[in-house]
C-alpha cells in the first residue's frame, strides 16, 4: 500500500491544458474517486499517476519515490479498465496469471496468487472458462483478479463498470466496497457517473475543465459544495439556482425574497449579485412543510410537469407569470422562474395546479454571482422577529 501525491502536475497538449496546476494528497489505504464531465481531464490525471502519460509539469509521487520518469511497470501500480479486453483465447486462470508467468514467477506463487485473487472476487470453480463463456460481470471479476494477483500499491481504476447493465452496475459497486474493505489497499477510481462516486468512495475528487474543484468526503460535497459547479454536479437532479440582489433584510429575487441578516455573512453588503441555490429536497408544498423548522415566505407556482421515479416525484413548477417553461441544461436544474421539487409519492398534486411552496433556509445555499464560489451554506440569521408563521414573499422568522 501507498499514499499518491499530485505535486502542481499539469499536462498540455499544444494549445489544450488537459490537466491544470493539481494538486492532491491521496491517503495511503484510501479509496478515491475521479468525478467529472466527460472531457474534464480525470482520466488524463489518472494516466499520469499510471505512467501512460508525462506531465508537461509537476511531480507524481507514490510512496516517498518520485515515479514522474518511471515507466508504469515499475511504479507498483495495476490497471482496470472500461474495455475489459481478456484474451479470448486464454481461460480464466491464464487470464489472471499471464502477467505473472511473462515476469517469469514460480509456479507455485503462481497458483498461489490465482487461487487467492479468484477467491477475493468470487469465481472459485470457474479457472478452465473461456471468456465468451462467462457474463459481462463475471468477465470484469476476472480483470480485477488479474491486477489483484499483481499485488500493487496502487490499483487504478478507469470506468471499469461503464458497459455492464444497470442492475450489474449496482452488484459490481457493492463488490469493489468490499474488496477495499478486506485488501485494505489505494484505489484510484475514476467516472462520470456521481453515484458510483458517491456510494464507493472515502472522498471524492471533483474536476471540472482540468482543475480540482474539491476534494472531500462524498456528503461534504454534497451538503457543502465548494462552488457553484460542484453543486450543480453531484446531486441528481441538480441543484435549483435562483439569481438574487442583497438588501439590508435578506436576499430579493425576480419572484420571491428570503429574508435573513447579511452581516452574518463576510463580504456581503446590500446590492450584491449572488446565486441562490437549493436543492428539490428541499422544497416543500406549504401543505406539507410543518416540520420545515425553518421555512421562508410563501412562493407562489403552477405545477409544469410531473415525473414519477417510485419512491418520490420530481415536480417542475414555474414561479413567473410566464407559462413558457424552458429548462436550463448546465449549470442546474431550472432557470429564475422555475423550481424542481421533489415530493413524496403519496402526494396528492396534479398538473398545471397553482400551489404555494416554502424553501428550508437551513439547507439555502449562497454563491459569489461572478466566480461561482460559496459564500454560506444555511440561511438561519434573520434581521428581524416575526411570528414563526410564513408570510406571503418574505422569510419566517425563528
């Protein structure tokens, strides 16, 4: 086992920065993940801890040694990747031990070493199958198997679960929290899909454009979102963005106001630019929000388009006088006139109803209008006291 150490490592490609100035201390026995968009530049930093790609600058460190110039066969590291590509003409057991047997080992640590990957990752009985023969999960056991018998400081993980099903994904996500939990190793492990990140991971590393946005525990992301980016990305749906201006009471939007006190919060003066942010969890129809502590002013909307999931619907309103409804892609989930709430399936709401919503200020976010970045996470200060009770377009007070 190892820690892995990104000391300023930046790699460019003519006029193209993949990987910008990164920075990153992975803890030895940790569990990492690399998530982003596609095209971010998590599986280039990924390439550069393995050894497939030089930096144009910075330093790689695994361990104490400085593997920046060392070819990947030297820096104990093993690969998984997306395409899992086995040998098809070799069974299971020559699969896992082929790169064993190339580097020349015993027969007996061998065997040894097979034996105990395949039981790790559950394919006792199964050495002398050919891969065609075997299922799309039971072939991506056999390429971990074959890094495991390696016995790496540092597994690397690139998409490994990208081309199995939906319910395959989910089995072979349980699978690998085990397999840290009993080899107790580094797992580097990058995708694009926010719940594998979320479920698998001791922290999560959050790229966007080539550049770290933040590095934290997966809930820490998610309540505590560094900027605005990370706030729209991990979360599904996204988080709701509101623009707003500061006044001397709060905060005052195209179509309602969150009143609390700015001076609780440094750098904010009245006439500020900022983003308000909440996720649809977080909105709640006035019906239902009795046990909202702390609620804000009553919002007007008309319900826009339901969508059942099962355990909760996903309920588009518009807050404008707009009945246009155009939602905004990147960055959220809806524009200033619109909110995405998600209430229980229980409720009993129709489309095109006109409802009354409370947001819990406990759970508002705030970002700088112009860079993005977080200001406050909770909205509980007021200016002043009021009744407890919610008032047409303005904040309770506690």
């Amino acid at each position: 086992m190892a820690n892995v150490t990104l000391d300023g490592v930046t790699k460019r490609y003519e006029d193209v920065t993949a990987v910008d100035d990164m920075n990153m201390e992975i803890g030895d026995g940790e569990f990492v993940t690399f998530v982003g968009p596609s095209g971010c530049g998590k599986s280039t930093t990924m390439e550069t801890i393995a050894g497939l790609t030089k930096p144009t600058e910075g330093h790689v460190y695994i361990g104490e040694r400085d593997v920046t110039n060392l070819p990947p066969k030297d820096r104990g590291i093993a690969m998984v990747f997306q395409n899992i590509a086995l040998f098809p003409h070799m069974d299971v057991y020559d699969n896992i031990s082929f790169g064993l047997r190339i580097r020349n080992h015993e027969k007996s640590d061998i065997d040894r070493r097979v034996e105990e990957a395949a039981e790790i990752v559950q394919l006792d009985g199964m050495m002398h199958r050919m891969p065609e023969e075997m299922s799309g999960g039971q072939r991506q056991r056999v390429a971990i198997a074959r890094a495991l018998v390696r016995e790496p400081d540092v597994f690397l993980m690139d998409e490994p679960l990208a081309n199995l099903d939906a319910k395959l994904r989910v089995h072979m996500r349980t699978e690998l929290q085990r397999l840290h939990r009993r080899l107790d190793t580094t797992i580097i492990y990058v995708t694009h899909d926010q719940a594998e990140a979320m479920t698998m991971s001791d922290r999560i590393a959050v790229i966007n454009a080539g550049k770290l946005q933040q590095i934290a525990p997966p809930l820490t992301c998610y309540n505590e979102p560094a900027n605005r980016f990370v706030a729209g990305f991990i979360g599904s749906p996204s988080m709701n963005f509101v623009d707003a201006e500061v006044t001397n009471d709060g905060l005052e939007s195209e179509n309602f106001t969150i009143e609390f006190d700015p001076s609780t919060t440094d750098g904010l003066a009245p006439g500020d630019r900022v983003t308000v942010g909440v996720r649809p969890e977080d909105v709640y129809l006035e019906r239902t929000a009795d046990g909202v502590e702390h609620p804000t002013g009553l919002i007007d909307a008309r319900t826009d388009v339901l969508e059942p999931m099962g355990n909760e619907v996903f309920v588009y309103l518009v807050t404008g006088d707009d009945t246009e409804t155009s939602m905004e892609i990147e960055g959220g989930a809806t524009t200033d006139d619109q909110l995405l709430m998600s209430v229980d399936p229980d409720t009993r709401i129709d489309v095109d109803e006109d409802v009354e919503v409370v947001l819990d200020r406990s759970r508002i976010h705030l970002f700088d209008y112009e860079t993005g970045d977080a200001l406050r996470h909770g909205l509980v200060d007021i200016a002043s006291a009021g009744s407890g009770t919610p008032e047409r377009g303005v904040g309770d007070s506690d």
